[in-house]
C-alpha cells in the first residue's frame, strides 16, 4: 500500500461526520463485524503517526508559518483557527526572591518525606500494625494502602 499524504483527505471531516465514523466503528464491533483488536492496533498506529508529525518542530514551525499568512484569526476548510501563545510557564527561580526560593525548598523536602512515607506505607504487611510517635508516645493503627488500578490491552508497536 502506497502512503501518501493525500490519503489524509480521509479525515478531513466535520464534527458530525467524526461523531458518525466512531459511532460506525463501535457498533461494528459490539456486532462482532470488525475486530476489536484489529481496531485497537489501527488506532495505535494513527497515534504514532500523529504523534510524529505533530511533535516534530519543522512541523510546527511550517504551519505557524502558513497561519501567520492568514492574519491572527481565520477561517479554514471546516475549521476556526487562532495564532496565541500557549504553554505560557514562569521561572520563579530567577527571581531572587528569598521568600518564594524557601517555601519552595520547603515543599521540595515536603515531597520527599511524602513519598518517602507512601514507600513505607506500601510495604507496611497484610492485617497493619501499631505505629508509636516516637516524641508523644502516642500510638495508632496504621494499614496497607488500597491499592487502584484499571485493566487494559498494552500494545507495543514494531
């Protein structure tokens, strides 16, 4: 099968028309007419595709450079697009500020404790046990966290 960017003309679609195409899809499944792990692996690899393209900076930098062509905000094929920053992040820590450089220091050593105490928390055995301050003497119960989680598929792409 020959690949070519045209091909991405498939997907040029209005909301109405994705909404239909995932309807399609999740109803030829539940009617056993498509594979679901056929699907599953179908979907992964547009992932990666889009992942690729869209995470490469000449990517990014050419179609900044065809919207700019457009002014600030315009309309395009079936969609509304916009040129504004995004990601917008501070570095505090250049600041100089003596107050903020401690407080966060203080959350640093914070975290840590934290994670260092759910380690502990997690190995604490099956049934609990007794915890004694050692500064009060006073003592609790303490028992093993409830540990979450969710099944899924895990695919590795090759």
């Amino acid at each position: 099968m020959e690949l070519t960017t045209t091909n991405l003309g498939l997907f040029q679609t209005s909301k109405s028309e994705r909404s239909e195409f995932v309807a399609q899809i999740l109803k030829d499944i539940e009617n056993g007419v498509t594979d679901a792990l056929k699907v599953h692996l179908q979907i992964k690899c547009m992932e990666d595709i889009i992942k690729g393209v869209t995470g490469s900076a000449d990517y990014k930098e050419a179609v900044l450079d065809q919207a700019q062509k457009h002014g600030k905000r315009f309309s395009y094929q079936n969609a509304e697009w916009e040129i504004r920053e995004t990601g917008v992040s501070y570095d505090y820590g250049t600041c100089g500020d003596v107050v903020y450089d401690t407080l966060a220091r203080q959350i640093q050593e914070l975290e840590a404790k934290l994670k260092e105490r759910a380690e502990w928390l997690k190995a604490i055995p099956e049934g609990g046990m007794s915890v004694v301050d050692e500064e009060t003497g006073e003592t609790w119960r303490v028992i093993k966290p409830m540990k979450k989680s969710t099944t899924a598929v895990a695919v590795k792409l090759k």
